[in-house]
C-alpha cells in the first residue's frame, strides 16, 4: 500500500511538471501578437467589417488559459476613421483548450466579451446599415462553417489557417448596449445593460441560456437636447435552452420564459408582461419563426383600468413568413377578470410596413358592468341587470387604424343583432349595417324620477328637464365634429321612453362637421312615425333641423302608454301631425328659446271621451229657453275633425286656428305656449251651428252664444287649477241676449232653471266655474 501511494504521489509530480513545461512553452514561444493580422483578416472575409485591435492581444492563465484584447472596433465599409464605429467591445477574452492548442488548433471553451458597443440605424429612405453585413454573412456562410470545423480536422501550417472547434463551455456578455435610429420614424431606442450568458454552447445539442437587458425608446431624436424622458423603459429578462443547427440556419428555444415590467410615460404603475412558451424556432433558411404552446401574461395599470392591475392571459400558437412579413396567430384564448373569455385565430400581412390582420374572434357571453366599473365609465342605467349579458362572433379584419366586424352576431342582455360594424380606434369612424329582434332602450337610459300623469305629457313634447342639470350639454359635439358615420338600424320591435314602436328602420350618415338623420320610420300604435333631420356642427352655436310627421297614429293607446298608469286616455282618434323645426344651442332651454318652425295636425275618428259637449250645451240652452231635453246622450263627445297649425318663433308656439267639429257643434279657439318659461294661455269656445246634424233645436239667438273656456297656468303646475270658465268673454257676448230673457221672464225663475246645467257644467269646466257663471248672469239679470 505504501508503494503504490509513493507512484501516485510521483504521478502527480510528474503531471504537475509536464503542465508547468507547457505553460512555459507555449507562453515563450507563442506569441498572440501573431494571431492579429489573421485575425483582421476573418473578420473582413466572413463579414466585411473592418475590425481595429487598438489594445494589445495577451494572454490570460486564471482562471483558465486564454486571449484577451483591449479596445476592438469594428467598422462597416462604407464607415470613415472618424465615424463612431458600428461594433466595438472594451475588453474580450477567449479560454481556449489547452491540448489542441500544443497541435496548432484553437478549441474554444469560454467567450467573455464586456463593454460591447453596437450601433443600429435606418436611413431615410428606410434602408439599414446592418442589412449590407447581413448580406454579406449570409454569402459566406459556408466559408464561416469551414472556420468553424471540429479541431480534429487539423492545421493547415502553409496557408496559415487555424481549425477552430465550436464546443464552448462559457459564454458571457457583460454590460453592452445597443441604439437604434430610424431617421424615417424620428424615433430612437437604446438597449443598456445587456448581459449574456450559455454554458456548454455546441451545436450538436440544446444548452442553458440567459439574458438580460434594459429597453427605453424615445419619441423624438432630439430627445437629449430637449432632455425628455422615455416614452417606455422596460426591464427585460428572459431564458431557456438554445439549440444551434447552424448548418441548416435553424435556431431553436426551448422552454423559453420571458419576463418584462415597462413604464409608459404619464402613466403611473409598471406594466409586467410575461411571456412563455414550449418552443420558439426560428429558421433562417425557410424564413420562418414559429412558437408552440405559447402563452402572454399581462398585468395593466393605468388610471383608467382603476387602482389594481388588471390580470389578462392569452395562449396562442404563432407561425410568422419572414421573407412575407406574416404571420398567423391560431389558437387564441384571451381570459381575464369576471368571465371574460375570448377565442379565435388571426392572420396578419405587411407587419413590416402597414400591418393588417383578418381571421375570426368570439366572446363568450360575459358581464359588461364590471369592464364599465372598472374604466369609471359606467352609466346609471334604470335597469341594474343591464349589460350583464353581452356575446358575440363575427369575422374581422382591419389595420392599426381600424376594426372591421363584417359578420357580426352579438347578444345583448337577450336582444340579437347582425350585420356588420367599422368602427376607427381614434374615435373618428363608425359604420354600422344591423339588424336586431328587439331592443328596450329605457333600461339603458338614466332611472326616471317620479313624474305624474302631466310630466308624461312634458316628456312625450320633449321640454321636461331630462336630467338634473339641465344646462348641461346633450350631445358631444366635439366628436360628432369629427366623426365619419354610415350607420343603418332595423329593429323588428324598440321600446323608448315607455312607448312601443315596431318594425323600426333608421339611417344616419354625416362627415365634416355635419350629421344628418337620412330617415327614421316605425309602425307607431297602428299609424305610422317618421322624420327627417340634420345637426350643422361647423357654426357656432350648433344647428338643428327636424321634419316630423306621425300618420294616423291612433291617440287612445298612445296617450295610455304616455300616462305611465292605467287610468283611461281622454281622448281617442287617428293623430296625423308633420312640419318642420329647426333650432340652434346644446342644451335644453338653449334649444327651447331658440326653436322655430311650424306643426299642423288633426284627429280624425276621434271623441272626447267621458264627457259630453252636445248634452252640456243642449241642456243649458234648453233651461234658457224654458224647456228640458229628453234625448238619451252618448257618455263621449265624438267629433268629425279637430285640427290647429302651430306657428312657432323663438321659443313660443302660437295657434290662431283651433277647430273641433261636433256634429251641430263648432269648438274653436286660440292658444299660446312659452317653452321656456312653460307657461301657457289657450282660449276656446263651443257654440251652436246651424245644419241638418245639429245637436239640439235652438233658436237663432242661441247659435250665435259661445260657451268660452280659458286655460292658462305651466305645464309644472296643478292641471286642476289650469281650466276655468271664462267670465269677461262670455259676459260679452250673452249680454244682450240675457237683457232680452229678462225682460219676458223674472229672473229668479231663468236662475232657478239654469242652477241643474250649471252644476253640470261646473263638473266639467272645473270647481267655480259654475259659481263665476251664476254671478255673471245675477249681474246681467240685475
């Protein structure tokens, strides 16, 4: 045992000895100086960049054997002396294999290179400086793979080449950077702390790599002048396991993770962006790159999105044409907060130029109150449910600039719609072609405050206070300025402000500053709703125009659904109505001061219903006369026709020609309606009219007395109070006729006729009606 201890111990020495020989030879009589001019020499030949070994090749013993240089540059031809150069590094160092060096061949087992210095740029017309080296590479590729050769194909001492052996145990860069200016774009980005790192580097089989680096890019290439801040600065990580097959020009990583958290200017809060994936393979001799299994996490922060980060996951399969500049995306699963589930594949082309995509998405059926919530941009609605069921699918295509849904079926808390949608990321665009099954706008609408019988009637003529602040504006007009809009909606059913319209058809189009309502038509309660209309945004303040007309509308159910209960209609008929008005402001009482125009309608079929005009009358004409009637009377007053035309200028609607005819009967009248401060005055009056249909015989003196009414009062106010008789005008016309009655019979007996009529009467007219009659006739009498 001793003496086999003693020859290992002797064994070393010797080894020892031997190791310690070589370092001395190969040191006294290698010099690395002799490698400089063949070392220029590859690098021009392979690459064509003209390489400046300013520090002096020397060697390195700990912790390995090596070459080290100081200060390298390298140029591109086309660069002077003075230009700053396309690569330079400030220190590189290369462990070789001791052994194959003792035969003249270079094996390398470790790469160091620090301080690397690459300098990228984009002339004006867009052209590279780096594509002239590529090119270059590329044609001296097969040169490049001989260099490369294992170090078992030996030296060849004639023509001074060395075998180099690809088979390196490190590879490490250091604290390098990279520019990149594109004159074209005027932009500029810097690539700072790149660090580098594979272990066991072959080409023969897949190897550990890292990598790591900072991203800041800015917007302008004046930026240091002006000292402005990146508009990104990302942090950047990422690894996996390298595969060369530099032979085929095939580079495959496996495993990949990569990891970025970027700051966008203006905005608070990183974004971390993640990004995985079984296999990412990019093949130079296809011109192809290819990701398997990949999958894209993402956490966003920004004000708008709301305090917390928003977790969004997308899997996706990649398969990109590099010599075609496109790529498609299949397998596309997009998953986020509260349900949200996106599907689908896209193709993109022209990613180098103006890159367009087309293929398919689907949104399976998820809430969208949360996404609103989320981004401050959810409305009161009267409905709390809606928006909580929303889906759709569609084909798509579309740029950087827009999105075209040219199939579209979407579900909108049970509604359907399809057809088509464009629509500009910039806000600027919107076309639309659809067609849906029903729609109820009042859930979306803001909840309605309590409102009686009488507001109905102010939110069916549009001059109610829509909303608290009632000077606020009602349309954005800012954008509809701006925007270019095609749209077309046809709507087998639509409800809006409690009213029920069907088979509903609208068009809009509009661009440079004017928008313009092309048609709007619906089956209205059994008669037919259309208009016409135009908004000029180019003037200040802005102009609008509408052409209504309602066609034999019928008014009993209408005025049911108006009143917001089940109490029954006053009135029942076909309404024809139409005009034009034309208005100018972005508010409502702006709008309601500035309205002009005209309206002209009537009620044909129709009746008042619950009173009777012809037995009221009948009856006080009978009483005056000193009879009673014995006609068995209708509950309703049936008229032929009630028509008016409305004259409207600044804000207040005039009538000088109400007319309602009842069979015997003629009511007429005149009205007048301020829109701003709502108050209105209308005068009527019923009298007698001579014909084969009259209501009652009366005697000539009687056809010519009209029974008056005033109403007057706002449209806020307590409609018990807006009617009465009126005193001065039937006081003026009866006079005569009355001094006459008086002086056949006693005036006490023509009272004490007249006391039923007039409480009938006071019914109708209102509370005191009957009280101001009696004192205009005991004046008259007296």
């Amino acid at each position: 045992m001793k003496r086999l201890l003693q020859m290992l111990l002797a064994a070393i020495g010797v080894l020892g000895v031997v190791v310690a020989a070589a370092v001395v030879y190969v040191t006294t009589f290698l010099d690395p100086e002799d490698f400089k001019p063949r070392l220029v020499e590859v690098v021009r030949e392979q690459s064509g960049l003209e390489l400046t070994l300013d520090g002096p090749l020397s060697w390195s013993f700990y912790p390995r054997l090596g070459v080290s240089v100081e200060q390298a540059e390298g140029r591109l031809p086309e660069q002077s002396a003075e230009d700053l150069p396309f690569l330079a590094f400030a220190h590189a160092e290369v462990s070789l294999a001791f052994a194959p060096l003792l035969r003249g061949e270079i094996a390398i087992e470790g790469l160091t290179l620090d301080g690397m210095q690459l300098r990228l740029a984009r002339d004006e017309e867009g052209r590279g400086n780096w594509e002239t080296l590529l090119q270059r590479l590329d044609e001296g590729r097969e040169g490049a793979e001989s260099a490369l050769a294992p170090a078992s194909a030996g030296p060849n001492r004639e023509s001074g080449n060395l075998a180099v052996a690809l088979n390196v145990a490190s590879v490490q860069v250091r604290n390098g950077a990279a520019t990149y200016r594109d004159l074209a774009s005027g932009t500029e980005w810097l690539i700072e702390e790149i660090n580098l790192s594979g272990t066991n580097v072959n080409p023969q089989r897949a190897f550990p790599f890292k990598s790591s680096f900072k991203l800041r890019s800015y917007p302008s290439l004046d930026w240091r002048e002006l000292e402005r801040s990146p508009a990104l600065a990302s942090d950047i990580s990422f690894e996996g396991r390298m595969r060369l097959a530099l032979a085929e020009r095939r580079y495959v990583l496996e495993g990949l993770k990569l990891s970025s958290a970027s700051q966008l200017a203006g905005i608070e809060g990183r974004q971390q962006i993640d990004l995985s994936g079984q296999q990412l393979t990019l093949d130079l001799s296809q011109q192809r790159l290819q990701l398997q299994e990949g999958r894209l996490d993402a956490g966003l922060q920004h004000p708008a999105l709301g305090e917390s980060p928003v977790p969004l996951a997308l899997a996706m399969a990649v398969d990109a044409d590099l010599a075609e500049n496109t790529a498609q995306l299949r397998d596309l699963q997009l998953t986020g907060p509260d349900d949200l589930r996106l599907s689908g594949h896209l193709n993109l082309a022209d990613l180098e130029q103006s890159p367009t995509y087309s293929g398919q998405i689907s949104i399976a059926p998820f809430s969208l109150r949360p996404w609103l919530s989320r981004l401050g941009k959810m409305p009161q609605m009267a409905d709390p449910q809606a928006l909580s069921d929303v889906a759709l699918t569609s084909p798509v295509q579309g740029d950087l600039e827009h999105i075209e849904l040219a199939g579209l079926t979407m579900v909108l808390d049970g509604s359907t719609f399809t057809g088509k949608l464009n629509a500009g990321f910039d806000g600027n665009l919107l076309n639309f072609e659809l067609q849906g099954d029903r729609l109820d706008l009042d859930r979306y609408l803001p909840p309605a405050e309590t409102v009686d019988q009488n507001a109905a009637w102010d939110d069916f003529l549009a001059i109610d206070k829509a909303h608290a602040d009632d000077t606020a504006e009602l349309v954005p007009a800012e954008w509809l300025a701006q925007l270019n809009l095609n749209g077309a909606l046809d709507l087998a059913q639509l409800r809006l402000s409690g009213l029920d319209f069907t088979e509903v058809g609208v068009a809009m189009s509009g661009g440079d500053g004017r928008q313009r309502l092309e048609r709007f038509r619906s089956v209205f309660y059994d008669g037919e709703l259309s208009a016409s209309g135009a908004l000029d945004l180019t003037r200040e303040p802005i102009r609008w125009q509408l052409n209504p007309s309602l066609e034999r509308v019928r008014l009993e159910p209408l005025l049911q659904a108006l009143s917001g209960d089940d109490s029954p209609a006053p009135l029942r008929g076909r309404l024809t109505l139409g005009g034009e008005l034309e208005t100018r402001g972005n508010s409502w009482p702006t709008l309601k001061r500035n309205l002009n125009g005209r309206l002209a309608g009537q009620i044909d079929e129709g009746a008042i219903l619950d009173v009777n005009v012809s037995r009221e009358l009948c009856s006080l004409a009978a009483a005056i006369e000193g009879r009673e009637t014995s006609r068995d009377w209708s509950a309703d007053t049936r008229f032929e026709r009630a028509e008016a035309s409305l004259r409207i200028t600044d804000g207040v609607a005039r009538s000088e020609d109400i007319l309602v005819l009842v069979p015997g009967i003629e009511l007429g009248g005149t009205g007048e309606l301020d829109l701003g401060s709502e108050r209105f005055d209308l005068r009527t009056a019923a009298r007698f009219v001579d014909g084969a249909d009259a209501a009652c015989p009366v005697n000539q003196r009687l056809e010519r007395v009209p029974l008056p009414v005033r109403c007057s009062g706002e449209l806020s106010g307590d409609s018990g109070e807006w009617c009465r008789f009126d005193r001065e005008a039937f006081q003026a016309t009866l006079a005569e006729l009355l001094r006459d009655e008086a002086s056949r019979r006693a005036g006490d007996e023509l009272e004490e006729r007249l006391e039923r009529p007039l409480e009938k009467l006071e019914e109708r007219l209102g509370e005191g009606a009957g009280r101001e009659l009696r004192d205009t006739l005991r004046g008259l009498l007296n």
